[in-house]
C-alpha cells in the first residue's frame, strides 16, 4: 500500500508539476520578451504629469506642447518617458478613451488648458508624446495615479477645485474611502477622504477597463501603474490602520487580471506591453495599505519597480536586493524635497545635491533614476544624472536626510516605524545637552579616499544658538574635525577626503557646556568639489 501510494504520488508530481508551469510557445516567448525589454537601459526615466498641456501652452499645437517640457531632451540622458495624462481624482484624462472621462475644462485657473482643441484636431496629448517618442528612440509609458486625492482638498467646506472631482466620484459616494471633509485615524493627510475604495468590484472594474482601453488604443511600450499619487486604496487603511488580507488579495488580482490582458494585448502586435509599478521601500508598510509587492514580484506580476516618492525609509540597496531577487530591475525615484525650511529646501534642489542623490543610488545597484516633479527641460541634471563615470568627478552635495520624514504620517498614522533613514534636518532637529553625543549619519556614493582629481571636501554643521565654535566637539567615522570656521548658523570643517567611506559616514555632535537655551542641532551637509 505504502509503495502503491508513492507511486500515485510520483505520478501526480509527474503529471501535475508540468501542468501548473506549463505555457504555450507564445507566452513563453512573451515572458522571454519583457524580460529582455525590462532590462534594457534606462538611464533616466523622466515622469511627466501632464500638466504641460493643462497650464503651459498658449496655443493648442503638437510643437507647443512638446516645447515645454520634451523637446529640449532630445540630446538628453533620457531613455524613457513616462507620461501622466493629467488623471486627477482618479478617471479624468487628457486623453481620448471609451471609459475614461476627458479633463478639458477651461475654467478658472485652467484656461490655458489645450485638451479639448487637440481632440477637435484628431490627437492628443498622450499620443503626440507616444509619435515625438517613436521618432526621437524614447521609450513611452502611460502613468496611471492609481488614486489621485487632489480633489479632495476642501476650502470653507466646499471643494477647493471642484474640476477636478470626476463625474464617477460624484455618481457612487459609495465608493470613496470617506465622506467630504472627513477625516481618519489610520492618516494624516486630511484629503483622502475622496480616494476610491478598491475593495469595491465597480472600482477594480474601471481602473482595470481604463488600463485596457489605453493599452487597445496607444502604440506605448508599458504602463506604470503609479500607486505613490496617492498611498489611499482601502477603507479599513483609513479606519483600522491596516487594509485587509482580503483587500491585499484583492488588489493582486486586480494585478493579475492588467498582467494577464496586457500580455494579450503584446502578444496580438508582436511586442510586449511592460507593467512598471512605484511603490514604497517598505514591504511592511506596503502590505499596512493593501499593496503586496512581494508577492507581485514572486508572481511575475511586474516587470519594473520604481521605489520612493513623498517618502523614502531604507537604503536603495534593500529594495534592489529584493527585486533581484525575481529578476525585477529597480529605480531610484528622486523627487523634490519636502523639508519645511525654505533655505535647506532650496539646498537641496540643486544639481549638486541630485547629482549625490544619484551617486547614492548607482552606488547601491539601481538600474537608473527615475525623476519626478522637476520639469525644466534645460536643467544640467538631464543630461548628468544617468551616466555614472561622468558623475563621479562632478562637484555634488550629500546630506543626512533630503526628502524630509513629514509626509510618513499623512498616509500611515505611526508609518516612521518602519524608517530606518536618518532624518535630521530642520524638519527633525536636535537638541544638545552638555556630553551627550547626537548622532546621524551620511550616506555617500562615491570612494573620496581613492578620487582622482583629488576633491576638496567640507563638512557643514549647522547648530543655533551656539555661543561659540570651541562649544561643540564633532566626530566623523569615530574622529574629531577641529579647525571649524563659523559662517553664521554653520560650522565649515575641511577634513581630509580619506576621512570618509563609502557608504553610510556616521556624524555625531556632542555639547562641552551646558547652555541654556539649549542649542540645536539643525542640518549637516558634505560637499565634495573637484578641481
């Protein structure tokens, strides 16, 4: 009986194993082909969000939209653009669709918007960027904001842009998350309310009808499914803190269904249709609002991951590990920063400090970078960002926090749990008290120690409320830096570049007298400079 069991079970194994894996010649090739085009450079993604042809363009012509924010990076670093056709408050689009409802309004502050005469004309603005794109060799992907809450933002207890909130919404209050103006134990941010509640069928019906009618309609080479605008799928996140198992389910099927439709779509013309997600670092938070990246990427359900976006909570190096670990490439998305101070905020937007952004990020193993809210066509940055050996000799500024922790909370009530970043900066400072060490750390993606030429390197420590240079005794890697010069707030130290590795460089501050105020420990920067 014993024998005759295994033998049953041996032929189940047999018979059953091929059966779960097997796949026609032509999904085989399918997978074979969006693997290959996955992994195809991109040195810089540029995310568009459409608001070129809503706000920017004085006439309604192919040649003025593309002026804004395109043409000039014909002789870029850009391989691939991925563009937003608008999509707010989920479903509105500047662009044709048998499902979606088009955003061409003029009213108020979008008067300028060209939407509806490029209709009339037979085009749109998805499909002159798809034509510049094919003509320039960019890769084109249509954005998708998974969930859009700007039109949630409420204004004396009226909505503060009313065009912005689709007829949809307006038709099943039902399926929003909340009811107007009300707020939520599980977030921060006070416009969720108007997010769509996927765990609703008719919701999973339309976001996936949107996606197919797209993919039928445009000659795109993928579509991003952007669930970073905005981190709100379900109504137990807002209520219980937490979505469901059954909503995580829910969400993966509705995956599955775009995985299984788009790869249809590919295989009818020949060429696969690419599914790139941007998601949180955070596979534990992810799950806390209903995304289960792991198993999307274990189910072949993704072929690109772009990680970060209002916040950012671990090392690039985590989120590369784990997409290598299903052969998925992953971006490092870099977008404006968020911190209060508009000094340190401006510090941080310069070329310099994308430049050490994007060091860091090649340095960890990422497969480009990924750029979103930055629009000058003509800024450096372009043409810099992607190609790392010319990076390394360029002058860039590094700091402990760029981003800012502020918007953690705004999508998950107790979400910095999960950040494992430093966060100083003048949104998170520090009080000093006399000999106790302050600590952070610097990450820094280039070797100084072995450089050539040679760069010249400052350390910046900005306390207030300092009474005098010699006050303060500041460490890096476990050493002093003495010499400190003060330039108002800061403290300047040039430490020989050998001082600091690749990597995280920890910074710790520490008070000799007691001093009343407390001083506080407000920023540090690096800047490395090369002759």
């Amino acid at each position: 009986m014993r024998k005759h069991g295994l033998l049953v079970l041996a032929t189940i194994i047999l018979v059953a194993v091929p059966a779960a894996s097997r796949a026609t010649d032509g999904e085989r090739s399918m997978r074979e082909m969006r693997r290959e085009a996955a992994h195809r450079t991109r040195r810089i993604i540029f995310n568009n969000d459409g608001n070129d042809a809503v706000y920017q363009c004085d006439e309604a012509t192919r040649e003025e939209l593309l002026s804004k924010r395109t043409a000039p990076l014909a002789d870029s670093q850009v391989d691939a653009i991925f563009y937003c056709p608008w999509s707010a408050g989920f479903g509105q689009f500047t662009m044709r669709s048998d499902v979606a409802e088009l955003f061409d309004t003029t009213d108020r502050i979008f008067d300028k918007n060209i939407t509806g005469a490029l209709v009339q004309q037979g085009t749109d603005p998805l499909q002159i960027m798809v034509q510049w794109c094919r003509e320039h060799d960019v890769e084109i992907f249509w954005s998708m904001r998974m969930n859009d809450v700007h039109d949630g933002a409420i204004s004396d207890g009226e909505l503060y842009y009313p065009e912005l909130f689709p007829q949809f919404k307006r038709d099943h209050p039902e399926y929003l998350i909340g009811q107007q103006g009300q707020r939520f134990p599980g977030l921060g941010s006070g416009r969720c309310w108007s997010g769509v509640n996927y765990a609703e069928q008719a919701v999973r019906d339309r976001a996936f009808a949107i996606i197919e009618d797209v993919c039928n309609r445009y000659d795109i080479d993928g579509i991003e499914l952007d669930f970073f605008r905005h981190l709100i799928y379900f109504r137990n996140h807002a209520t219980e803190g937490a979505a469901s198992r059954q909503d995580l389910e829910k969400m993966t099927n509705l995956l599955r269904r775009v995985r299984r439709m788009a790869d249809e779509v590919g295989a009818a013309r020949g060429r696969p249709i690419l599914i790139s997600v941007r998601v949180p670092d955070s596979v534990e938070l992810s799950e806390r609002v209903g995304l289960n990246i792991q198993r999307w990427l274990a189910d072949d359900l993704v072929d690109i991951m772009t990680v970060s976006g209002y916040f950012r909570l671990r090392p690039w190096g985590d989120s590369v590990a784990l997409g290598r670990r299903y052969g998925v490439p992953v971006y490092a998305g870099l977008s404006e920063s968020r911190v209060g101070d508009d000094e340190a905020r401006r510090a941080r937007m310069t070329p310099q400090a994308y430049r050490a952004r994007a060091m860091n990020a090649w340095q960890d193993g990422c497969a480009g970078i990924y750029l979103f809210n930055l629009f000058n066509p003509t800024s450096p940055i372009w043409r810099e960002l992607g190609e790392v050996d010319d990076l390394r000799t360029m002058d860039k500024t590094y700091f402990a926090a760029v981003r800012g922790p502020r918007a953690i909370g705004g999508f998950l009530t107790g979400g910095e749990e999960y950040n494992e970043l430093p966060t100083l900066c003048p949104d998170r400072p520090e009080e000093l008290h006399r000999g106790e060490a302050e600590r952070t750390r610097v990450e820094i993606g280039e070797g100084l120690g072995a450089a050539e030429p040679e760069p010249e390197v400052t350390l910046s420590v900005q306390i207030t409320g300092l009474q005098e240079p010699g006050d303060v005794e500041v460490q890096v890697n476990g050493q002093q830096v003495t010499g400190g010069v003060r330039d108002e707030d800061w403290l300047r130290f040039t430490p020989q570049h050998e001082l600091f590795a690749v990597g995280y460089n920890d910074v710790e501050v520490t008070l000799r007298a007691e001093r009343e105020p407390a001083p506080v420990w407000r920023d540090v920067r690096v800047d490395v400079n090369y002759p």
